[in-house]
C-alpha cells in the first residue's frame, strides 16, 4: 500500500467498516453526500409538458419512418 495517498475518509472506513444500521451521523458525515435540509424546487410543468411532447413527437416520426421503410403495416 506504499505510494497510496492516505485518506482521513479511507482510513476512517477501513478502521470501523460500515455496518447495516449506519447512516454516517455517528462519524462526521452523511453518507449520501446530501444535508437533510435540501428541498425540491417547484415541479417546472411547462418543462416536463415541453419534454413529453417532444417525446410524443419523436415516436410519431419513429413510427412514420418505420412505415415508410416498410417494417410495420
């Protein structure tokens, strides 16, 4: 293991291996990189309705190529 950087996080882990039940509160940090009090932003419904017809779309081109070159109907 010579010539490996040493770690404070690393070494941490590999001193007291994570079990089942820890959620890393007890050692300094939390395991999913994220602080409990982020919040979600309002859902952006023009953005979701814009992707959706654009999904909506490229399936009815899919579709109309795939007639065209005789592979369905």
């Amino acid at each position: 293991m010579s010539g490996m950087i040493p770690d404070g996080h690393g070494s941490d882990a590999m001193a007291d291996p994570h079990v089942a039940g820890d959620h890393g509160e007890d050692h300094g940090h939390v395991d999913d990189g994220h602080p409990d009090d982020d919040a979600l932003g309002p859902v952006n419904l023009a953005a979701w309705g814009a992707g959706a017809l654009g999904v909506g779309l490229g399936l009815v081109v899919a579709g109309a190529l795939a007639l065209a070159a005789g592979w369905i109907g």
